[in-house]
C-alpha cells in the first residue's frame, strides 16, 4: 500500500507567523526611514525642515564653484606668451 500524503499541519498558525514578521518589517522600514529623514541628530518635524532648508542653501552656495579664478594666465589666448612689459 502506498503511503497516504499528510495533509501539512498547523497551517493556520504558520500563516499568522509570516503576517506577524510582515508587520515587523514594515515597521522597521518605517522607522528606517524616518531615521534616514532626520540623519543621526534626530528631533521633531520643524528640525527636519530647518536641516532641509540648509542642505538646500549649502547647495546654493556651491554652485559655480568650478574653477573659481582663471588668472591672467588663463586669459591669454593661443600664441601670446607671458610678454614682457605690460602683462595683461
């Protein structure tokens, strides 16, 4: 005779658990998420929107930032060495 397949036991209860752990990890994203957003110092949402703001203005401030003079030497076009006398 063959064996007769057995039917899985405790499924119910198996399933509650894979909710359970669905939960949790949601909420740890969440928390995630949230620790992400306020970096390590934390605080409420106005400390977060301050932080926000000058992130946004040290942005600003960086921009055009390349290169910052040339000098004289980079104004001197192709062929005209450093003159001697009136450098300009």
């Amino acid at each position: 005779m063959r064996k007769k397949e057995k039917g899985r036991g405790g499924e119910g209860e198996e399933r509650q658990g894979e909710e359970e752990g669905e939960r949790r990890r949601r909420e740890r994203e969440a928390r995630e998420k949230e620790r992400r957003e306020t970096g390590r110092k934390g605080g409420g949402e106005e400390e977060k929107r301050k932080r926000r703001q000058g992130e946004r203005e040290g942005e600003r401030r960086r921009k055009g930032r390349g290169r910052q003079r040339e000098g004289k030497t980079g104004r001197r076009r192709g062929g005209e060495g450093k003159g001697v006398g009136r450098q300009g």
